[in-house]
C-alpha cells in the first residue's frame, strides 16, 4: 500500500500517540494515524487540539509483520507508541525495515535498546535507515545532557538520574512492570555488568530537599549508547517517578518478583505482571499540568581530575516525548540523520538540536555546573 503521507504513527489510539499527533499538526508533517481500531483512533484525534488543520488519514491495521510492512510501504518514517516494546518490538521493527522505513520509538526498556543494537542496527544501516528506539523524554534528554557534559573536560565517566513527577500512562505502566523480569546493566570500563536485583537507591536531586527514592528500572539506555563510546567507559542510570509512595509500591513489586514470580514459567511472569500492571493504571491520565508534572535530569561526570554536572528542568514528560518524535519524524522526512543504523536521537539529530527544540517550546532548560 502506497502512500503520500511521510510518516506513519503506529499506536495512535494511545496517550502518547495523541501527544506525537499534535506536534506533527505543528511541524505540518502529513501522517497516517495507524492502530488496531478505527474507531479508538478516530476518538483519540477528535481531542487533538487543531487536528482539523493536519494532513492525516486513519488507517486501521493488523498486527502481523506482513499487514504492517504493507501499511509503511510508501512513507519514509514510522513513529511506533506500542509498548512494552520487549513484547511488541520486534515486529514493528521487522515490518520497518522491510518496508524501507526510518524507524523511531518511544522505548525506553534496556533489554529492548540491546535487541535493537545487536540484531536490527546492521540491517538498518546496510540501508541508510535510522534505528532509533528511546526517542523519548525518559531516556533522550538525559543522552544530550551528558554529551554536553563530554564536551566540558576529559570525562569517561557518566551517572545520569532520570525523574518525573505525574501519573504514568497505561502502555507505561505495563511497561514499568513488564521490565521487572528483565536484567538491567551498567557499564564498567567499556564491558556489561548485571545490576544486582530489587535495590533501591536514594538520591539527592537539585530542587528538592528531600532525597528521592530511584531504581535501576532495568538499567535505561545510556550504558548501551555509550558501550563502544571512544571516550566513555563507565556508564550508571537510575531514575523513577518524584513519588515516593508509588516508588515503595514499584520497589516492593520487585523485591516480590524475585521471591514469588520469578521461578514460574515465563509466560506466567509476564501474564501475572500484566495483570498487576491494570491493577495499578487501567485508563487514560488527564492532560499534563506544567504547574504540577515536574522532570528533571541529572548527569555527573568525572574524569581522573575533570567534574562537570547538567541538570536538565523541565515539565510535562509525555508532551516533551510527542515534540521529541515529532521532531525526528519531521527531520528524517526532509533530512538524512547524522547516523544510520542503530543511534540514539542525540546521535541522529545533535544533542544541542534537541535540546535546542525542547527548549524553545518551554519544556525544559539545561543548566551546566562544574
């Protein structure tokens, strides 16, 4: 199937998928809005502020790689909201590349950053095609903050800390979840190392006197950008939600996990997280407060005598996530990115040109202390 218009929004019907919407409305960028059901997608575009404005068609699609292929055949990008992306990547990224597409997501599950680096990356790339998952606030802007950081010294040495305040979506929380069973890694002198299980970790992040309760989360991103970095050879990312009562309960799930869960069968892991997962966020959270729903990012470096400190502010990580992919989508439809194959959104479109375009919108402002 053949198309006109540049990008195709898989997952329409959901949170993020109306946020990305709005700021393609913005970017003027033609899209097909793409999801299992019509009549959800059509609904979820109905509250799109201006959407009578945009260049969009709905399109209601299987799931299968070939239905799929058959949809993103004729567009150059395909911006992909359907997560947890461990369960539901593969195939989205399958029909990607199969139909000679860009491919970006809203992932940020390290186990699915690893299977994109290492079985999709090469095949992107002996196609001049971007594999880009994590192209969203809970990984990509701490990625540009610590490569502002690189550019302050002689640093190898990365932390990064990763927070939000607000309620997680549905296709977040099950992702939350669906990432418990997974083994998160950090880097240490350029080589993997397991992240040990159930561990919290108090931090101290600038703006709040009190500490903040974060997890390893199944280790972020970052350690998987920066593993071949020439200049980076240890990488720790931790982070969470500014809630220290929904932290509790996500810590308590896990130290559970590994005593209850754990020695079932997977399919019983995953059925039992799932479940816990609509226990806990079974619809739609209202439209973000910048008042209320705070981020914040923190990168540390260190070299043997070099130390230099970025912290990101900003507000409203769902809608920074849908500028974000709007804006990818939006260059790759009119330029190559920076880097083919597998990258992360720094690497395809310059850490200062995406904070450059979060901070132009009033999401967030990078400060540097060393």
């Amino acid at each position: 199937m053949e198309t006109k218009r540049s990008v195709v929004l898989y997952g329409a019907n959901g949170f993020s998928g109306r946020l990305i919407a709005e700021f393609l409305r913005e970017y003027n960028v033609p899209f097909i809005a793409a999801g299992r059901s019509r009549e959800r997608i059509k609904e979820v575009m109905s509250h799109v502020p201006g959407i009578e404005t945009a260049n969009y068609e709905i399109v209601e699609v299987g799931g299968s790689v070939d239905e799929l292929a058959a949809l993103f055949t004729g567009a150059k990008v395909v911006c992909n909201t359907v997560g947890p992306f461990i369960y539901n990547g593969p195939r989205v990224i399958e029909a990607s590349l199969k139909a000679g597409c860009h491919y970006v997501d809203i992932g940020g599950e390290q186990a699915w950053i690893r299977e994109v680096a290492e079985k999709w990356g090469a095949k992107f790339a002996a196609k001049g095609l971007l594999a880009a998952p994590g192209t969203a606030f809970m990984s990509a802007m701490s990625d540009a903050a610590a490569r502002l950081c690189l550019e302050s010294g002689a640093i190898d040495t990365l932390e990064t800390l990763t927070m939000f305040k607000g309620i997680p979506t549905f296709g977040s929380t099950q992702t939350i979840f669906a990432v418990i069973q997974t083994d998160g890694y950090y880097l240490e002198q350029n080589q993997f190392k397991l992240w040990p299980r159930a561990t919290r970790y108090d931090a101290a992040v600038p703006g709040y006197i009190q500490t903040q309760l974060a997890l390893a989360w199944g280790g972020f991103p970052q350690p998987v950008w920066f593993k071949d970095h020439p200049q980076v050879a240890n990488v720790r990312s931790i982070g969470g939600l500014l809630d220290r009562q929904i932290m509790e309960g996500v810590a308590a799930t896990e130290k559970m996990f590994e005593e209850q869960i754990r020695p079932l069968p997977k399919e019983e892991q995953e059925r039992k997280l799932a479940e816990m997962a609509s226990a806990v966020q079974g619809s739609t959270p209202p439209r973000e407060n910048s008042r209320e729903q705070r981020t914040i990012d923190v990168v540390v470096g260190r070299g043997t005598t070099d130390y230099v400190q970025c912290v990101i502010f900003g507000t409203c990580c769902y809608r920074q996530t849908g500028l974000i992919q709007a804006f990818a989508a939006h260059h790759l439809v009119h330029t190559p990115p920076r880097k083919v194959g597998f990258a992360s959104a720094a690497e395809a479109f310059g850490h200062r040109e995406l904070l450059k375009v979060v901070e132009s919108h009033g999401l967030a402002k990078a400060k540097i202390y060393s």
